[in-house]
C-alpha cells in the first residue's frame, strides 16, 4: 500500500489532523536550520515542485531566512523555494508513487509528462502542460490543446523510437 492508498482510506477529519500536524512541523525551525546549514550557493539540489508536480534540479544562487532563489538547470529560470521543499535525503516517493498506479490521476502525472489518448480511432500523443482535478491539459507538437480526463489517457514510454514526436519546451507555454 502507497501513501496515496493511505491518505484515500482516512476520513477527513484524519486528514486535517494530519494537515495541522504536517503545517506545524514544516515551520519546525530546528528542522529548517539543519536543512539551512547542510546547503551552499552552487550546489546543485533537487525540490518537488507542487503546481508540475515533479522533482526540479536547480543550482542554489542565494539563501534567505525563509526561502533560497534557486536556477533551474533545465531552462535557467530562477524560482524562489521555501527550505521544506528540498530533497535534501534523496527521498524517491515520487517515482514509487507514480509507477505503482494502473490508473492516471492527479497524484501520478507531472507537468511535461508525455500521454496519449484515443479521439475517433486516432492516437493523440502531447506533453501536460496544466493538470486539473479532473482533467490534463495536454499541448500536441502541432500546438493543438486538448483537454483529457484521466480515464481516457495512458503514458507514452516509447516516444524515443518515435522521431515523429518532438520534445517541445513546456516552460514557455503560455495559459
């Protein structure tokens, strides 16, 4: 069993026990202090990224009280990133939840992530670029947008043996 199945099975008041639980220990300043002191500006660090859902690697260039401005390495835009969000343990829950779900949901698709789906016995293959409770944003290589619930998609694992399917770059699609 996932955390994802865990978190599924408690009620909602377990939920917001654990929520407030959660809210108390990130502001833990002894835990923030020892994740300050174990980063310096240059290292390279990985962070989850909650709106793409994803691991991030990016390069620390200044550490704040709260927060560090970090650069990505994939496209050299600079985010602020608050201290929790590190993966300073080289945790990977990340990847054991995403591959253990037949289904597709929320919890187990990231921004960027290549998915398929059929629309009139055609296969529709775009890279996410918005999810939605419900529903993904996809952006095809004709920079057509679809809108997909996640019955209806599945992952595309074999897009290296397809020459037809570019890699588009998602961080300059606009909403």
């Amino acid at each position: 069993m996932n955390l994802d199945d865990i978190l599924k099975q408690a009620s909602i008041y377990d939920l917001f026990r654990l929520q407030a639980s959660i809210t108390h220990e990130l502001s833990n300043q002894k835990r923030l202090d020892k994740i300050k002191h174990s980063i310096s500006i240059g290292q390279t660090i990985q962070y989850f990224n909650s709106k793409f859902n994803n691991i991030i690697s990016a390069v620390v260039i200044e550490k704040h009280k709260d927060t560090l401005l970090v650069e990505h390495v994939d496209h050299h835009g600079r985010w602020e990133i608050r201290y929790y969000a590190i993966n300073v343990n080289d945790t990977n829950l990340l990847n054991c939840e995403r591959s253990n779900h037949d289904r597709l949901n929320k919890g187990n698709v990231a921004i960027g992530d290549l998915l398929g789906f059929k629309h009139h016995d055609k296969q529709i293959v775009g890279h996410v670029i918005k999810i939605n409770p419900k529903t993904v944003k996809l952006i095809t290589n004709e920079k057509h947008t679809w809108n997909v619930h996640y019955a209806h998609l599945y992952h595309i694992t074999d897009a290296i043996n397809r020459p037809h399917m570019d890699v588009i770059d998602i961080m300059g699609v606009d909403e």
